[in-house]
C-alpha cells in the first residue's frame, strides 16, 4: 500500500465481525468490488465476546476471499495472525498495539509483504511504526463504532499532522459511514477503512462503494484545482 501520490483517499473494506454464511457474503463481497475502486479488505473475525474465533474459522472465510480479490487487484490482510497470513497466502496482516511486535510480524510474513499498524489516538506510537518500517498507520477511532468498544478517539487534526511530518500512509478507522468521511478525507487520509459503512448500508455494499469513490474523487478534484 504506496503512499497516495494524486492524494486521491482509496477505501480500505474489513469484514463484519461474523460471518454466518460464507457464500452469501461472498456474493456481498463480489457486489462491493463490483462498487468502484477498493485498495484492500481485511479478514477482521470477533466472536461474541469479542475474542478471535477458531483458526478453521479465519481459514474456511479466507480461503474463500482471498481468489476473489486478488483477481480484483484488491489485497487481503489479515487481522491479529501473521502466521495464518503467511500459511494462507494473503498480501500481509494488521496488528495492533496487543498482538506480535512488527518484527515478529514482518519476520513471518517475510519483506514484501503488507504490515500494517494500530497506533490509536498516538503520534508517539506512530512514529514508532514508521521508524520500525510499518507499511502503514492505523488511526482511530474517529467515530462511534459498532464493531469494537472505543477506548481511543482521534481527530481529524492528527491525520493533518502525519500528511504534513511522514511518507508512510496513515489508514483512518472508526465508525466511518458515507456520511462523516469527507472532513477525513480532506484532512489527508490516504485510506478510509470501513465495515459496517459499507455492509449495512441501505442501497448495499456497491452502492456504498460507489458512494465512497464519489466522495474520493470530489475531493481530489477540488485539491487540483
């Protein structure tokens, strides 16, 4: 994921945290890359509880996606696990501040693979990420989310703060639907990640990202002129 030189924002879709049937959502999947521009989408699995299910679980969902966006030129991350991405042949993971150390991570995945960071609300954690080699940095959460309890909220300054100190993409996350993403756009996001913005939205999963990309390119155009 190369820094955005147009500074056109690219979508960054993660998966719900469940998923029941694997053949629908496959089918909501493929409706979405349908939509318009997607740069990755991240195989992010919770339980109830919120803990991580069984590793067959990640593994039966994976497998699946993984053909089905590459053929797209869509990358797939996976969420927590370094190890299942290596074994499963996805394009890198994401960690969090809680998982394997980036040296670990980026030691199984091996050199060209993606690594991507959470770094919540921190310039500190930040800049630590980058320094160490990340791919990118993860801010948020921006908003209210449905997917995970909000410990750390972020501003939109702080995305202005990394556009204007680093090379290395920052990832914008949180609760962010069609309707709050463009103050995080226009304040230098290189990517919006999204989930429920985009499965649960009201005209479906492409017409959430046909939405997205609209808002991308306005703003884009607007920079250029």
């Amino acid at each position: 994921m190369p820094k955005n030189q147009s500074h056109r924002c690219r979508l960054y879709l993660i998966t719900p945290p469940s998923v029941a049937d694997i053949e629908k959502f496959l089918v909501q999947a493929a409706e979405a890359l349908d939509g318009g521009d997607v740069a990755c989408l991240q195989v992010r699995l919770k339980n109830a509880e919120g803990s991580p299910p069984t590793d067959d679980v990640i593994r039966a969902l994976a497998q699946r996606l993984i053909p089905l966006c590459q053929q797209n030129d869509v990358a797939v991350l996976i969420n927590d696990r370094p190890d299942l991405a290596a074994s499963l042949g996805a394009d890198g993971v994401h960690i969090g501040q809680g998982d394997a150390p980036y040296a670990e991570a980026r030691r199984l995945v091996g050199p060209d693979a993606i690594v991507g960071v959470t770094c919540h609300n921190s310039r500190h954690l930040a800049m630590q990420a980058g320094e160490a080699g990340a791919d990118y940095v993860a801010f948020g959460a921006f908003n209210q989310t449905q997917t995970k309890d909000v410990v750390h909220r972020a501003e939109p300054e702080l995305l202005e703060w990394w556009q204007e100190t680093m090379e290395i993409p920052c990832v914008a996350i949180g609760g962010i639907t069609v309707n709050n993403a463009e103050p995080l756009v226009r304040a230098g996001a290189d990517f919006l990640a999204v989930s429920g913005g985009v499965w649960a939205h009201p005209d479906g999963p492409r017409g959430a990202v046909q939405a997205f990309n609209e808002i991308f390119d306005r703003v884009a155009e607007a920079a250029g002129d």
